[in-house]
C-alpha cells in the first residue's frame, strides 16, 4: 500500500444513489483505473448486512489495485471486512473511542469545519482530516460551507494531511490552488458520470495542477534561509545588528536597502555608509564571522530533512542561495544534511540576484535541464516573483513573511505547503 498522503490525492467516496442499475463495484474499478487513489464506501440507506455484503465486493476491487478501502462511520462493518481503515464525522462515534476499537495500524479519518475540531481529531488520533463542505454539494443539503481562509488556517493548524470535501468537480478545483490541501475528495464528480474513467482521468488531471507530486521532476533548485533553515528572524535584521554590535547606530531603512543584496555586496555597502576606515575586506571577514557565529546555531525547519531527502530520490537536488557558501556549507553539516546536495551555488556564481530569473536559468542550462523539468522551491516573494519568470514549476514554503503577501502567494508559485507537516 502507498503512503497515506499520496492516498488522499484523489478519494473517492460512493453512493449508489447514482449506479442507475450498474453495480457499484464496478463502477470503482472504473475509477480507480481512471486515476483515484482511495475508496470510502459510504452508503447510508443501507441495512447492516447489505452494508457488509456490498464492502466485500468493493474490497475486492480496492485490493487487486492496492488501494486503500474505508468504511464510512459503521465500525461493524469495518470489523466484519477488515477494512484498512474507517471515517467518522463529528456527530459519530468519538475519534478517540474509534481508535481504542480499532488499534493503531488501521487508518482512521475524521471530518472537521473548524481549526478546534481538526486539532482535537488529530489529539484524538485521526490520520488525516476530511474538511468541508467546501462547496454546495447535492450529497450533504444541510452542510455547513467551509471557507478558503479556513481550510487554510486548518492545514496551518495539523500535522496530518488534509482533503477537501464537498461539491468538488473539475471546473472548481482550481479555486483550491495554495490552501495547502493534500488532496481532495469527490462523490458526483466521479460516480454521476456518464463515462467514469473518463470523468476520473480529467479530475485527476486538474488535481496535479494544485497538489505536488515531486516524482515529476528531475531537477530541484532550493533555497535555504526560511525555505528549509529556521533563519527568516535572524536575516531580517542581521545588518542592522552587526553595526550596532560595532557601537554605530544603523538608519532606519538599512534592512530594507540590503534586502535583495548578497552578504558580499551589503557588507561592501554598509562598509561604505558606516566604516569607511576599513577596507572591504575587512568588513567583509568581520561581518561573515559575526553572521557564522549566529547562523549556527539556527536549525532546520520541521520537515526539511524528509522532504530533501524525497526529493533527493527523485532527481538532481541544487541549493542556490544568496548566502556565502562557506557558511552554507558550514551550516549543512551542522544540520547533517550536506550529502542531499548534489550541487551548492550561490548568487554571485552569475551575479545575479533572485529577483530576476537569470540564475535560475543559468543552472539549469548548466546542468542540461528544461524549465519543464524544474521545481524550484523558494519562500521569500521577491525570490519567487524572480523564479516565477523562469517557465518552471514553484513551490512555495509558507512563512511568517509569505503569509503577509497573498497576492504573491496567489499569484505566483504553482503550489504551496507548509514545510512543518510535510
């Protein structure tokens, strides 16, 4: 069985409201060769021994194609078929209670409309969130509509991976760019069509565009300060605080001046503001050791490592900063993550500064790779304006600064997480 994130892609949940005569197992082996990548049996109407007597066959199907099975709310018939796992709303049976019956290996699905009832499901032992309804929905009339804001704030708010629920289909998937979901979840979409695979394949078609799948890609250029280093507080005002450490005060606009600048053109910068009695090299050695001492002690961001160390399987893995690269280098076996690397540049290998799309550019013909091929991962917005140029893929890494720009956020990477529930 895949991991569980890579599960919740694509999860179709049934109801037979729509077999119009087919039968429903059936119609799941067209959606699962159509591209879904879990199955909720979810049938109301049905007595108990019809319940279990129809999840036989729909497991059936879900096993020869390894794809996860779970039952909707009834743990009879979770236990009676040996399910993979169950799902239960807030008005079921207690999360907690349902992990107790079922033990720690089955897979245990929760519905949330609240940042409060999705921390307390995952507290409570759920493995991954069901969150809506997101749009009107024929399935659910008297549901409460889940706002984007909301849906993003609870992926903010859990570790576990989170789908959206309700009234999704291919012309509205799209509206879920960048509120960090995990996958989506889908009943008419799939099992009112006339042609299921079909419908499937284009459902899954719209997902790639807003939920990352890395195995696409060859080529990874990542940054490292605030995308995978937990450094964005320390860089904001590092100048600033080697002046003052030197007994000058520093103007007002100084972080905001040296903002795009390499640590080589702001030390020349502020040696020609404040110390005009040293030579260049000099500010600069002196403000390197000043940054090394505080940069070393900054660790990885949760989910850094993982998430290199994924990527890293699936193609050639470039760190281009516009820090120094000794006190790169230094910090990466530090944080023992130097061997996930294959190549460490630096801005001022093309002097080029990531506002532009040059550098980017520059590696990847360098290394012999198209835009096309290319995921470039970065988390400050002038960086991703800059890298949104190059006709690549962006994924964004969401921070405290990135948060404040939602308009970049919307408007320029092609997918969006948050690095800590990686």
């Amino acid at each position: 069985m895949k991991d569980l994130k890579s599960s919740l892609k694509l999860y179709a949940v049934t109801d037979s409201y729509w077999l119009n005569g087919r039968n429903l197992e059936d119609d799941v082996e067209k959606a699962i060769i159509g591209g879904v990548t879990m199955v909720q049996l979810r049938e109301k109407e049905l007595d108990t021994d019809s319940f279990i007597k129809l999840a036989f066959k729909v497991k059936k199907v879900c096993n020869k194609y390894d794809i996860p099975f779970i039952i909707n709310d009834s743990l009879e018939v979770f236990k009676a078929v040996d399910a993979d796992g169950i799902h239960v709303g807030q008005n079921d049976m207690r999360a907690d209670l349902v992990r107790k019956e079922i033990g720690p290996n089955k897979i245990l699905g929760v519905s949330a409309e609240t940042v409060e009832e999705a921390i307390l499901a995952e507290k409570m032992g759920a493995d991954y969130l069901g969150v809506g309804t997101i749009f009107n929905t024929t399935t659910k009339l008297d549901a409460i509509t889940v706002s984007m804001d909301t849906l993003r704030n609870i992926c903010d708010s859990v570790k576990i991976p989170v789908v959206a629920i309700g009234g999704i289909n291919k012309d509205n998937i799209s509206k879920l760019k960048n509120t960090m979901i995990d996958g989506v979840s889908v009943v008419s979409a799939i099992f009112a069509a006339k042609d299921i695979t079909k419908a499937t394949q284009e459902l899954d078609l719209e997902i790639s565009k807003i939920v990352l799948d890395i195995s696409k890609y060859k080529l990874f250029i990542v940054d490292y300060d605030g995308t995978l280093l937990d450094s964005i507080n320390m860089w904001d005002n590092i100048m600033s605080r080697y002046v003052s450490s030197k007994g000058v005060v520093p103007s007002n606009t100084l972080d905001n001046e040296i903002r795009a600048m390499t640590v080589d053109e702001a030390a020349e910068y502020i040696g020609k503001l404040y110390f005009r009695d040293k030579s260049k090299d000099e500010i600069l050695n002196d403000v390197n050791d000043f940054i090394k001492r505080e940069y070393l002690k900054i660790p990885l961001i949760d989910g850094a490592e993982k998430f290199l160390k994924d990527i890293n399987k699936k193609g050639r893995v470039v760190l281009y900063t516009a820090t120094t690269q000794p006190l790169i280098k230094a910090s990466l076996i530090k944080n023992d993550v130097l061997d996930y690397f294959d190549y460490l540049y630096t801005s001022t290998n093309y002097n080029e500064t990531k506002t532009n799309a040059e550098g980017y550019l520059n590696i990847m013909k360098e290394l012999g790779f198209k835009p096309s091929e290319t995921l470039i991962v970065e988390d400050a917005p002038h960086a991703l304006e800059g890298a949104a140029k190059t006709g690549s893929d962006i994924l964004a890494i969401r921070t405290e600064v990135n948060i404040k720009k939602n308009d970049i956020i919307t408007n320029c990477p092609s997918f969006y997480i948050n690095l800590r529930r990686y």
